[in-house]
C-alpha cells in the first residue's frame, strides 16, 4: 500500500486522501498491506468513521466492504473487533441501500455481510462478542437475530462465548434477541449452561427457561451442567436447577460419577447439604468403582467432609461400605496417607477396624507398610492399634519362611508388597531395611546430647566464686538465661530419647513418640539454645546487631520445621512441642527439686544418726 495512502487511512485524513488520487490514480483505492488489508480495513482500526463515510462515496469504495484479508476479515470484523459502533452502523447502512440499488430483488444481501465468516468461520459478531462491546453486539443481532445461532470453527456460538467469558449483560441481550431459543452449543458437547459459572443468578435462569433442554444436556464425558456447578460449589445455581429439574441429581457422567461425588471430592459441604435435601437417595449413587460419597470425600483429601457425612443421620450404610477392591473409606484414607482423616474415622465407634479389602489387608496393614515415621503416622498407629488383619500379612510369612528355608534368605533385604487392588496406584512396594538411617540417627542424636551436656555444666557467664551463692550461675534469674537452659535441656532430654525409641517404642498417652520427631525437637531446642546463649553474652549496646542475626535465624528454624513436617507443620509444631516443653519443664522441676533437696536431706539424715 502507497505510503501516503496507508497515512491517510490511519490519520482520517481524506483530503489528502483525494489529492493523493487526483495525481496518481484511483487505482490506489485497491492497494493491500501484506497480511491484505484495504484502505477500509487500516481506517476502521483506528475508527475513522468520517473517512470511511468519504471512501464509500467512491464508486469503488463499496466493492471494498466485502473483501477480506489474509484472514478472510472483512471491514465490518475488524470494527466489530475494534467495537467501534460507529464504523459498524456506517457499514450496515450502506449494505442496505445497495442492495436496493444493485440487487433489488434479493432483499436480505446486507445479511450476507453480517453472516460472512473468516478463516476461523468467526463472523463479526463474534468477534464482538470476545471483545466485550455490548453496543456492537446489540446493532449486529437486532440486524439479524439468526447471527445468534451460528457456530464457528471451534463449534462456539455467541451465546457460549458470552457465557464461557463471565458477560451476563451480553448473555442477557443475546437470549432477548429472538423469541426462538438460540444456540447454546459449544465444543465437545459443551453449552453455556456447563460453562457459564461467572454469569448471573436472573442469565442463569433466563437460559433455563429459554433453553430448558440444556439443564439435562451431558457433554462428551457424559457431564451436565450440574456436574460443573457441583465442582465449583455454586449453591444457587444448583438450587435453581433442581427447581427446574430434579430427576438432574441422578445424572452420572461415563464414569458413574454423580454431582454428588464431585461435590464431596470438591469438599463443598453446602452443595452436598442442597443435594441431599432435594434427593434423600442420591447418597446411595455409586459410580462405576463402587465408591460412595465418603469414599470420594476421602479421596480428595476432605476431612471436614468426611466428618459432616459421618454426622448425617441414617447414612450408616456408608461408613463400612466397600468399593470395587473391597476398600472402606479407611482403608482408602491409609493408601492415600490421610492421616488426619483417618483419625476422624478412627474415632467413630460406627467404623470396623477390622475389615479387609481383596487383599486381605486392614487399614492398619497399609498404614504400616508406608513405613512413615512422622508423628502423625505414629499417632495414627497407635489409634489403630489390635486391628492387624493376620491374612495380610500370611502371604509375606510363607514367602519369608520359604526363603529360609531355600537359604536364599538374606538380613537386611527382607520386603513386603502389598497390591490393594487392580490398579498400579494401588500398589505399594516398601524395603524394611533402615539400617543406614538408623546409623545417621544415632550418630546425630548422640552428638546432640553430648553437646547439650557439655553445655549445661560450661554456661555462659560462668558461675560465682564466693559469698552464700558460691558455685551458683551468675546470671540466674535473667529471661534470657533460662531461655538457654530451657531449651537446652528440651534438647538433651529429646536426643536422649530418640536413642531410646531406637530399640524400644514409646509411647505418653495416646502420643507415640518416634526417632525422627524427637531428632527435630531436639534440633529445634539446640538452635533455640545457641540463639539465647550468645543473646546472654552480648553487650547491651550491640543487642540490636543480634536482633538483626536473630530474626532470619528465627525464620530459618520455622521454615525448615515446615519444610519438614509437611503441611501440618503448624499444627504439629503447636500441639507437640507444646507438649513436650510442658511435660519436660515438669520433669525438669522434679529433677531440680530433687537435686538441690538432696544435701539437705543428707545432712539431715546424718545428724539423725
């Protein structure tokens, strides 16, 4: 395209346009920008409605409207992409009068323009559409209310991508464009009912009631649109559906997979409360593993979910029921490592610790092959513990037996496999052998403690020479020195104690105690410890450097902590240090009422004699 030409276009400058003609020709009119845009399409971008109005009066301009670029866009798709209404309506306008003038006999030729389609079978409604120009929009359809029914390319119809994109108000002037229902269709098998979670409450039910086939319409992995509802938890959109249709709340996809089910993999308790209350027995719904709605709440990992559904009243059914592989709900909680919801089931009296699934093997069975030695795999063995299934465990013994007895036997390299079920996921393969970890463990619990030791006798400030205190630490009674002697002992007391849980469990209460957990807190305490001991030696006039120190180490201790103990962290980092600092700050008062009573009681006992 003619440079000069390309800058009137852009500009809206047509004066200079026509001088431009004038000299060289008018054949200027029909020169193309490499992706092939005429003049109209360069003026249109920039909306230069009077230069357009200028180039149409042309009797070459018109011929232009309906040439397409490199992308079979027209004018008209590039303004409507644009939204400019005012090029549009220019548009629009002139396509009628021509076709009283050029094709008086077919009446309906400006629809040609407005129904012509690019590359991508887009029309310029569309592309309005994608753009958000509501007024664009609303011009094109009361033009030709047919533009609403016609796909494109990607089987998208105005109506679906109003919906898909969250537009209510352009949903809204779409469905109140013709009297008929329009298209709601969307790719593999999609409408703008399953698509439309962003729209409003009054577009939801307008598309229901012009278009109430689409409440019951199932897309290619046999989903409806309360599916989707279900999996985004919108409770009014799922009370207005089964107000509409109720028979919906039975629907499964290819899978059995009910809205019931996903609501609970989901953990959208409310959804679960709306559709139990329209439908009692919805909670009877299997899918095509025989797994209920407990079984799918444990699954997506839903505690609270699982709690609400134990607290339902007559839905004892579902508490032992088994699935396909013949796993409860606890049993699927242990395979996928569940704890905390393991702890809830575990504590329901309803819940039979007993059952075995195909392979013969109880939730404790699975929980102990994971070998986990965190506190909550601990505690959770201990709440399981008497509920060993001996079947589990019979196919191990025979094949432990039988290598001892071919002599192929070998310590050390013993293993167990269990398979719950068909599937691959389901199948578990641990090596019992720990004898490194145990070594490190050792190791490092011994150093601690032996340096926690030394550390108790050499403390910072040393102790006083003379007077009635003599052999008493000098900065006594300071915060910060028991902080140090606080967290020092926390420290040995705990490394002393992972040596012992090395070859003998133990257990306080309901808490097992493990290697690992006690190594951390002991870690913690020597952390703690070397912070408040070079706190204590410092100046007071440099305390604010320490400060400045103190606070990344700080950080640095919680986020390993974290890092650690996974995304309970928190929690386990409240309950059980909290308990082991109060039981150990006890132990800790004994020991030092017993050790400073001991010579009193000595002198005493031998002035009695």
């Amino acid at each position: 395209m003619h440079l000069e030409v390309y800058r009137a276009a852009q500009s809206g400058d047509f004066d200079s346009l026509i001088t431009i003609i004038s000299g060289s020709g008018e054949g200027l009119l029909h020169q193309t920008t490499p992706n092939g845009s005429n003049i109209l399409h360069v003026a249109a971008i920039c909306k230069q409605v009077n230069f357009i109005e200028g180039v149409l009066q042309n009797p070459l301009g018109p011929s232009l409207l309906w040439q397409g670029n490199n992308n079979g866009d027209t004018p008209l798709h590039v303004a409507a992409e644009v939204g400019s209404y005012e090029v549009v309506r220019v548009f629009i306008d002139l396509a009628k009068s021509l076709h009283w003038d050029i094709e008086n006999e077919q009446v309906d030729t400006y629809k040609e323009l407005l129904r012509k389609q690019n590359m991508h079978k887009n029309m310029a409604l569309h592309l309005a559409v994608r753009g958000h120009h509501d007024l664009v929009v609303e011009l094109l359809i009361e033009q030709d209310s047919q533009l609403c029914d016609i796909i494109n390319a990607a089987d998208e119809s105005p109506l679906y991508l109003a919906a898909e994109q969250g537009l209510s108000r352009t949903t809204e002037l779409i469905l109140g464009a013709s009297s008929s229902s329009s298209s709601h269709k969307g790719p593999k098998g999609l409408t703008a009912l399953h698509v439309g979670m962003s729209l409003s409450l009054t577009c939801w039910e307008k598309i229901m009631e012009k278009a109430p086939e689409a409440i019951i319409e199932r897309d290619d992995v046999g989903r409806t649109p309360l599916h989707y509802f279900s999996y985004f938890g919108k409770v009014e959109a799922i009370r207005l559906l089964l107000q509409h249709n109720t028979s919906v709340a039975y629907d499964s996809d290819k899978e059995k997979q009910s809205a019931l089910h996903i609501a609970a993999f989901r953990g959208h308790i409310q959804v679960i409360d709306e559709l139990v209350r329209s439908c009692l027995d919805v909670c009877d719904m299997e899918n095509t593993k025989k797994q209920t709605v407990l079984h799918a709440a444990v699954i997506g990992g839903q505690g609270n979910v699982v709690k609400h559904i134990l607290g339902m009243p007559n839905r004892e059914n579902l508490v032992n029921k088994q699935d396909a592989d013949g796993n409860t709900a606890l049993h699927l909680a242990a395979l996928h490592k569940e704890y905390d919801i393991i702890h809830i089931l575990a504590q329901d009296e309803r819940v039979d610790r007993l059952t075995k699934n195909k392979d013969h093997l109880t939730a404790l069975n699975i929980v102990s092959a994971h070998e986990e030695t965190d506190v909550r795999a601990a505690n959770v063995s201990s709440l399981l513990e008497g509920s060993h299934g001996i079947l589990g465990f019979q196919g191990w013994f025979i094949e432990h037996g039988k290598k001892r007895s071919d002599g192929q036997f070998v310590e050390g390299e013993s293993s167990l496999s269990l398979t719950t079920g068909s599937h691959n996921a389901n199948r578990v393969n641990f090596n019992w052998s720990n004898k490194s970890i145990m070594e490190v463990e050792q190791v490092l619990a011994a150093l601690i403690a032996t340096v926690t030791f030394t550390a108790a006798f050499q403390i910072p400030g040393g102790y006083k020479g003379d007077g009635p205190d003599r052999g008493r630490a000098i900065l006594a009674g300071r915060a910060d020195f028991i902080v140090f002697v606080t967290s020092n002992s926390v420290a040995f007391l705990s490394s002393l104690l992972a040596v012992i849980t090395q070859y003998q469990n133990f257990t306080v209460g309901h808490i097992s105690l493990t290697v690992g957990g006690c190594l951390r807190v002991a870690i913690f305490g020597i952390v703690l410890a070397y912070v408040s001991g070079v706190y204590v030696a410092m100046d007071i006039s440099t305390r604010g450097i320490a400060d400045s120190i103190f606070d990344p180490i700080s950080l640095v201790m919680v986020t390993s902590w974290l890092l650690v103990a996974g995304p309970r962290g928190v929690i386990l980092l409240g309950s059980q240090l909290n308990w082991l600092i109060r039981n150990i700050g006890k132990l800790w008062l004994k020991c030092k009422t017993q050790l400073f009573d001991f010579p009193a009681r000595l002198t005493s006992g031998r002035q009695g004699s």
